[in-house]
C-alpha cells in the first residue's frame, strides 16, 4: 500500500492526540509543535528503545546526561560559533528570507529569474539580497548582568556534552577504546526553512552516540555501526523499500568528516535524512584538548601506547524517527464493507501497549475491568474505555496502533476469563483472568 500522505498523517496526529500545533489557544506559534499523551509516549518509546539497543543491551557504551547551557567556549572550539551558518538571502520588498541553495533546488517551485539571470524572490518576485551568513545558534544570557560575559548558547546537537566528558568517562568508568557514550537531549537550530511538520523544527530531540576507537580501527567501526543503525530501524518495523543507506559524496561532508552515510526514510515527499553516520577522526577531541589546554587522548597500559582515539557518531532525530515511524505504521484495509485505520506500530513503540475494556458500563462490569486493568498497569501502559459500541473502541485502538484489546463480558463474571483482541489479525482468544498477564507478555514480547 502506498505512504499516506502528509497532511493524513498531520490529521490522525492531532485528532488522536500525538501532535498538536504548539500554543494553539494564541494561534500557534510557526512550525513548533506539543506533544499530547500519545506523542509523548511514543516519543518515549522510541528513545527508551534506542537507549536499550545503545546503552543497557552493550557493556562498551556508557550513557549521561550533560547540561544543556554550559560553556560557550564549547562552541567555539567545536567550530559552531565559527561555522555553524547558513546563507541567507531577503527579498529587497516582502522581507521573506531565503536559504538560496533552497531556491535553487527548486524547493518554492521553478526559481523565478530576471533577464541577467538572477534568481528573484520565490514569493513576490522581488529583488534579492546578497547571501550573508546566519548563525543557526540561538543565543541566550546567564545571569543578571547582560555583557559578554553572560552569553550562552542552546545546544545545537548533544554531541559536544560526550567530548567534553571524555576524560571523566575515561576516569571513572573503566571503559578503554573501542567504547562509546550516549546522550538523548535537545537540541535547538534557528532553522531558516522548517517545515513538513516535525521533519525539521527548531526545537528536536536527538539521540547521538560518540564511539571512541583505536584510529586504525575506525573504518571497519564506521561499516559496523552503518549496519547496526539500519537494522535498528527495520528491526523497528520500517520497511526494507522506505529505507536505504546513502554515502554523503565528497562536497556534501562536513569539513570534520572523512566518511559520512545517512539512513534515509521515503517521505511523502522523497528520501530525507534520519541519522548523519560520520567518521569524525580526531577532530574533535584535538579542538578540545586545544581549546581547554587539557590532554584528551587515551594511554594504552599494555602497549605503552598513548593516542587520540578516532570517533564515529550515529546521529539520530528522536522528532523526526517518530513521524518516520507513524508514516511507516500507517495503513487503510476494508473490513467487512467498512474501512478501519490501523497503526501496525511495533509493540515496544506503541503508546499504549493494552486497552481493557468492559463491554458495558452495567456493573459489575467495570468493576471487574478495573480489576483486570490493575493487573495490567505494573506491567504495561494501558487505556481504558468504556464509552461507545465496542466496535468504535477496537477501531479507535486500530487506529492509536495499541496491540491488544482485553475486553470483559457478561460471561467474564462467571468464568473468569476475557477476550484479548488483536490489533494486526483482529483474531480473538478467551483467556483466563489468572493467565492474562502471562499470556500478554509472550504476546507482546517487549
Ligand atoms: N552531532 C552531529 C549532528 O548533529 P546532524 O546531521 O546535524 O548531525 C543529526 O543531526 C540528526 O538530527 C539528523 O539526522 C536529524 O534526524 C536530526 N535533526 C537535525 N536537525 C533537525 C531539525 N532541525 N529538526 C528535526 N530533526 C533534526
């Protein structure tokens, strides 16, 4: 079945309670968005799952959480307050600002030109400015006296909270190359073009990765980890022809880089990128052993060997692996004559992983749902719903991609046992109340 289109997924995203349009009572604010119950469950679930395959399944990856303000000397050594610019351009009678290389690659449609062949303003058709260069950082003060001294800067990407940790890992964990640490955060780029809903926002969620290896090992590290972070996301139930690996040609690499390949998703609207995968070399332990005047480098006991490690970074979206993950889990299918919309979520992701329900809101119906559902909720997030036709609720569910419906019965009462529905082949089985959560977890299998 062919990928909904966006604006299906934008709808089903705020009608159920993912995504909404941040501060909508005061009528939003541009390409920024809240995430509801569902969203932030998912968006949970993908970083816990991420977490999972990074850090607690490995024992040569260690995770922290660094400050998001710190040191804007940071900054300045990893190249960001030097180079971290995009050129812009504004248009001389709207004042809309452009990115140039967007206009040129057509993103506002055929670039308007004038007789010397100079690109006009996608919007009015206005004169445009020369390129100048725009700092993506957003700056902010610490402190109360606004001088120089009081700048700080919100996190581009989480990456530079692992270099500058380096020597405290290295100190404290026991950890030795090859071996990696691990950040989930956000991160914040004054983006010039944000758009297509979360794909690129202004605010996003990251999840990096910084892999210290030995420097003769860093190629063969780089295809172990291309591999590793493709199988996560197919393991995650993206299918093989939405996804795809792609080398960054030469001109495309950051100046850091000797090697870099992204993991692609087909989006409505073509291949975009997931996660940047980069041989970053030495760089950036070398800036920061500059910059701070500390040695950043690892001395081998056994070979008497001191070197600066190599790094390879997966780099991965938190926001844009989610809406990957909904276009992906997205289907239609007609079911006796009706259609329902189903989610095929995997269950580790899904927001809801069981729904309880009572078939009547008639005690002691409820009742023995509430029983059912508090032996659910230690184990599992759950919903519970006792509205509507029981129908309605099984498509609803369909619908938010939860994997199991547990529904109680009249007869539930004398036998004790439910019905467990299932999202994907809507086949039902009678389960005994005291085998339910046994029965449940072979079924998820989490
Ligand atoms: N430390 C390297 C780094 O930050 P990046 O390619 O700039 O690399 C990594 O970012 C990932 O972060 C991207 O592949 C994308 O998934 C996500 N990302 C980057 N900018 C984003 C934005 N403005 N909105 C949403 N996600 C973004």
């Amino acid at each position: 079945m062919p990928a909904p289109d966006l604006d299906t997924i934008v709808s089903l995203a705020k009608r159920r309670g993912f995504v909404f349009p941040s501060a909508e009572i005061y009528g939003g604010f541009a390409n920024t968005y809240d995430y509801g119950p569902l969203g932030a469950e998912l968006k949970r679930n993908i970083r816990d799952a991420w977490w999972r395959a990074m850090v607690r399944e490995r024992d040569d990856v260690v995770g922290i959480d660094a400050a998001m303000m710190t040191n804007p000397r940071v900054w300045v050594a990893s190249g960001h307050t030097e180079t971290f610019n995009d050129p812009l351009v504004d248009c001389k009678e709207c004042r809309q600002r452009f990115r140039p290389d967007h206009i040129e690659e057509g993103q506002y449609g055929e670039p308007a030109r004038d007789e010397a062949g100079n690109v006009r303003c996608p919007s009015c058709g206005g004169e445009l400015t020369e390129p100048r260069l725009f700092n993506l950082m957003f700056q902010t003060q610490v402190g109360t006296v606004a001088d120089e001294g009081s700048i700080a800067y919100l996190p581009p990407e989480t990456a530079q909270g692992m270099f500058v940790n380096f020597k405290n890992i290295l100190e404290t964990s026991r950890k030795r190359p090859p071996f990696g640490i691990a950040q989930v955060g956000k991160s914040f780029r004054n983006e010039i073009t944000p758009g297509n809903f979360v794909f690129r926002t202004r605010e996003f969620e990251q999840m990096e990765l910084e892999f210290f290896v030995p420097p003769d090992d860093a190629p063969q590290w780089y295809e172990y980890w291309l591999a590793e972070r493709l199988e996560w996301y197919a393991d995650l139930g993206i299918p093989g022809h939405q996804l795809r690996l792609r080398a960054h040609d030469a001109d495309e690499l950051s100046h850091y880089s000797s090697g870099t390949s992204d993991v692609e998703f087909l989006f409505p609207w073509g291949w975009g990128e997931l996660e940047g995968i980069a041989n970053r070399g030495d760089y950036d332990l070398r800036q920061h052993a500059e910059h701070s005047g500390q040695k950043l480098e690892y001395f081998d006991q056994a070979s008497g060997e001191r070197y600066v490690p190599h790094v390879i970074e997966p780099a991965a979206g938190a926001t844009r692996a989610l809406m990957a993950f909904l276009l992906a889990a997205y289907r239609t299918e007609s079911v006796n004559d009706e259609e329902r919309t189903v989610l095929g979520l995997h269950p580790r992701l899904a927001p809801y992983k069981v729904a309880v329900l009572p078939l009547s809101r008639k005690e002691p119906l409820p009742a023995l749902a509430t029983e059912v559902l508090g032996l659910c909720q230690p184990h599992w997030m759950c919903d519970y719903d006792e509205t509507q036709a029981i129908g309605r609720r099984y498509r609803r569910q369909d619908e938010i991609g939860t994997p199991l419906c547990v529904t109680v019965d009249f007869d539930s009462i004398d036998d004790r046992c439910v019905t467990v529905r299932d999202r994907d082949t809507m086949t039902q089985n009678r389960v005994p109340i005291d085998a339910l959560v046994e029965h449940l977890t072979a079924r998820l299998d989490l």
